[in-house]
C-alpha cells in the first residue's frame, strides 16, 4: 500500500509576529522554540500557542 506525503507548509507570512503577540514574548524566542527546540517555560507556551492556532509543529 502507497501512501502519498504532502508537503507541510507553514502558516501564512507574519505567523512568527502574531505568536510572539500572543505570548507576550520576542520573535527570537519564537524561532527558537519552533526550529532550535529551545527548552524552557516561554518556549513550552509557544509551542502550545503554534498547535492550537496552526494544528502542526514545525520540525
């Protein structure tokens, strides 16, 4: 059995601002958190705020 994979797109342009918003932090804390793996607690509310909002985490 064949199974397609699509390719994962990110979220429309701007999405790093807007979570960095929402958070109440900087968008270099956001980049961390989604691409580096960044541990702590900010980068733990990122990473929830990315899948409630966008349904898929960036890897």
């Amino acid at each position: 059995m064949k199974t397609q994979k699509g390719i994962k797109k990110p979220p429309k342009h701007g999405y790093i601002n807007e979570l960095a918003k929402l958070c109440g932090c900087s968008r270099h804390t956001v980049r961390l958190a989604l691409f580096e793996n960044q541990r702590g607690v900010k980068s733990d509310l990122v990473r929830k705020m990315y899948k409630t909002n966008y349904k898929e985490v960036l890897q």
